[in-house]
C-alpha cells in the first residue's frame, strides 16, 4: 500500500481494481498534522480524473459478479474487514488523531463505531427485501424485490474520516454495489487505512475502489461520470447543492447530507447539571466540527443566570492541546482553512454587538503554538438575526439566546434553513411534546444533546439539511436499492 519517502514519511496510494496504484497524475500531497502544522502524517495521491475513470471502469466490470453473490456471502467480507478494522483499532484511532484533531479518546469511540456499522450492515444481507402483494389475478403470483443501483460513488468529509465512509459504504455493497471513494483529502490517510481493512478481508477486485485529490476535481468527475448510478455526499450546503444539480442532470440517483445550526433548549425546569453537560458535549467536542454540533442556546429567563455561570465554569476547565495528550479534551480544528473561519465568525459576533463571555482567542499554552487551535468561545447578548446565530461556523462557538417562553424558544429554533438535529432539557411531559411535535428537525432529543446519532436509527435533515433521504440503519436500503415488481403467472 505504502512506499517510504526521502524523509520516512510513508506515500499512501489510489486502491483501484484490487491494486494499490500510483496516480497518473504522478503527483502527492502532504498530510498535515494540525496539532502541529511541521509534522506531515503521510503523503497522498493528487489524483487526476485518469484515475476516477480509471476506478469507474474497475467498479463496473466487477459490479455484476458481486450482484450475483447472496447477501450472506457479500456479509462475509463486511465481517471480515470488521474483524480486521478491530485489530487495527488503535492504529487507525491514532492516525485520525493525528490528521484531523479529535482526541485519541473520540477517534477510538468512532472507529469502535465503523467496527460496529460493518456488523450491522453484514447481518441486512440476511434480512428481507422484498414483500409478497396480492394479485388480481388468482393464479398468479405477485412480489418486491430490491436491486443495486450499480456504481456508487461516495464523497465524504474530514470530520467523522472513519465512520462517514463506512456508514455509506457498508449499507452500498451489502444491497449489491460497488463503491468508488473519494474521502477528504485533509484525512485521506486514514481512509486508506480503513480501504486496507477491505483489501485485506479479500474483497473482490473492483467493488471497492478508492481515489484521493481535490474535490474540484475527483469530486467534479464522479459527479459528471455516465457510469456512476448514485452519489452519496456529506459536507457543505455549497458544494453538496453542486453535487445535487450534477447528478439530477444526468439522471443519477443523489443523496446529500449538509449542514446544521442546531438549537438547544433550556427550560425553567431543567436539570441543569445536565444540560450544561450536553450542552458543552455537543456544542464543543470534536472542537464544534460536527454537522449535528449544538450552536444556538436557547435558556429561559428564569434559570438564564444559574446556568450561564455553571457553564462558563465547566468550559474555562476544558483543557486545549494536542489529542494525543489524555489530558487534552479539545483538540486544533482540522485545518489552517477552518481555524481562519471560525476567527472569522467569532470576529463578525463582536462586530455585530454579541458579548463575548469567554475565549474567542487562539490558546496560549505551550504546545500549542504550531497548531490550529483556538479556544473554546461562548458568546451571550446574541438576537436570532444575528450571523453567528444563522450561519453553520463548524467550530467551539456557542450561542446563548435568552428568551421568555418555551414557544418563543421554539420559534427562533424553527427560524432557520437548517434542520438536522435539536434536543430539549425539561422534565415536563408537556414540554417534551411540543417539542417533538413542532421542532423542524431530522432528529430531536429529549434531555439529551443534539450530536448523538445511533447506527441503527435512521438519520438525516430537514429544510436545507439534506436532500430528505436518510442514512443508517434499515433506511438506508431505501437510497442504495430500487424496487423491481416481479408478476409471475404459471
């Protein structure tokens, strides 16, 4: 897979056709490690749009045979990849890490995750997929079945490197595809090193393929390419609207899952312990860079004092650095890019007349001065029309918004184009439905934080959040298949 460099950094290649393969690009990047910018992780192929047609064509020729096999057999390799990927655990933890930021502690949690989403998808090769349907006709009988949509290209981001990719991937060649990939460049190392899973469990040449570079190029030519049947995309709206408009004009299937300004409601009789808990957890690990993360703070009045002061206690207490560190609880943000965006956003709340309560500043501890880090940032005094209340920063900034009633609150929650996740602490059951029933959100929670998602449970966005199909669990079969009505008559 791999080859060493000048200066031992290892080169991870294009896994095409069975085979790991330099680009005809002839071109690499380097990896960084944003917890310090001088250290490069790997370096990764700059792929051109040879390689993806390359790839397509890979993923093509082997599509029929895989579609052929039982969906027992194509759970073997999910299972054995699985049992790979559980071996390797410590090492792929390590170097998502070291490439995108989150602590060793998350990055083990979510390839834990992967682990258990290749499980889960490797038993749906046994369940049903289709139905029986009663006929008109008595001597006839008529059934559903599901088939592939062939070729599925899947693009994926940088901030969940392990889970995203499988959580599409493992649902695709269960129902009978095969997959190209193209991972976020900022983390292609550790997608190569979830593809080596694959390979290794002997995965069939061509099902599953993998190709790094550039969006505007990898990501263009599996948009526009004729022999890809449906893409699967998660990132921003911007791109992921491009994605959305390339595939409809050619007729293939899409789904898009975007982006998220999700509120949290603190009602007068909350747990506060609780919520300023998830509150911190969801707003602020993984350094805010979840499309579920809590960014709007919705707390009524009368406990608005009380739990802003619980929670600026917790949040000064969060240690900053590197998330090789045990000690570390939050770790850079994935990239200089990002780190420049969310000082942007943190400036334009200053500028718009929010006050600032804490952090906003780039941290002064040693060890973290060739990083890209920043500090975790609480504004208050914030009205709903403000930027940083309306636009997704995918940083540690929270929001607090004080309001008057549980109906306001869901009011200004609703007043947004996002609709992905919300969550509610209150112990009235009242309040519990009104907001189940009137939050304008993919996913609601109920004294819980807003970035919990279940491998099991379906998952997607209202509004601008997606596309309004859902990933995940048995859903997902509802993307990666089409019904074919059969009638048989004798």
């Amino acid at each position: 897979m791999v080859s060493i460099v000048e200066n031992s950094v290892l080169t991870y290649k294009n896994f095409i056709n069975g085979e790991w393969t330099e680009s005809s690009a002839n071109k690499v990047t380097g990896s960084i490690n944003p917890a310090n910018k001088n250290e490069i992780v790997g370096y990764v192929q700059s792929s051109s749009q040879e390689d993806v047609d390359a790839a397509v064509a890979a993923a093509k020729q082997a599509k029929k045979a895989w579609r052929k096999l039982s969906g027992a057999a194509r759970a073997d390799y999910l299972y054995k990849a699985a049992n790979i990927m559980e071996e390797r655990l410590s090492d792929i933890a390590e170097t998502m890490t070291k490439e995108m930021g989150k602590t060793f502690a998350e990055a083990k949690g979510e390839t834990a995750r992967g682990i258990a989403i290749l499980r889960y998808y490797a038993g749906e090769g046994m369940r049903k997929i289709g139905d029986v349907i009663p006929s008109t006709d008595s001597e006839a009988l008529m059934f559903t079945t599901r088939v592939p949509l062939g070729v599925v290209g899947v693009i994926s981001p940088w901030n969940f490197p392990v889970a995203i990719p499988i959580w599409k991937m493992a649902p695709a060649l269960i129902y009978g595809n095969t997959v190209v990939l193209k991972p976020a460049q900022e983390t292609a190392v550790t997608a190569a090193k979830v593809i080596e899973c694959f390979a290794e469990a002997g995965i069939p040449a061509g099902v599953v393929n993998l190709v790094t570079g550039q969006g505007s190029v990898i990501g263009q030519r599996i948009i526009e390419h004729p022999d890809i049947n449906g893409i699967t995309f998660t990132g921003s709206n911007t791109v992921g609207k491009m994605v959305g408009q390339g595939a409809l004009a050619r007729g293939a299937k899409y789904q898009l899952e975007m982006g998220g300004k999700n509120p949290v409601i603190i009602a007068n009789d909350a747990d506060l312990d609780l919520a300023v808990e998830g509150t911190i957890s969801g707003g602020l690990r993984s350094t805010g860079q979840k499309c579920t993360a809590t960014s709007r703070v919705f707390v009524q009045t009368d406990v608005y004092d009380e739990f802003k002061e619980k929670l600026l206690e917790k949040v000064s207490a969060l240690k900053v650095g590197c998330g090789m560190q045990g000690e570390t609880w939050m770790g850079p943000c994935a990239s200089e890019n990002q780190l420049n965006t969310v000082l942007s956003y943190i400036q334009k709340g200053k500028e718009e007349g929010a006050t600032l309560l804490y952090g906003g500043e780039r941290p002064a501890e040693n060890g973290t001065e060739n990083g890209f880090f920043v500090q975790p940032t609480v504004f208050e005094n914030v009205t709903n029309d403000m930027i940083i209340a309306r636009e997704e920063i995918f940083g540690p900034v929270l929001a607090l918004i004080k309001v008057d009633t549980l109906e306001e609150a869901l009011e200004q929650s609703n007043d947004t184009e996002f609709g992905l996740s919300a969550s509610i602490y209150t112990k009235n059951i009242s309040n519990m439905f009104s907001f189940i029933n009137e939050m304008e959100a993919g996913l609601v929670r109920v004294n819980a934080e807003t970035a919990g998602v279940e491998l099991q449970a379906p998952f997607g966005g209202m509004k601008q959040s997606s596309s309004h199909s859902r990933e995940q669990g048995q859903a997902a079969i509802e993307f990666f298949t089409s019904i074919k009505t059969v009638f048989v008559k004798a």
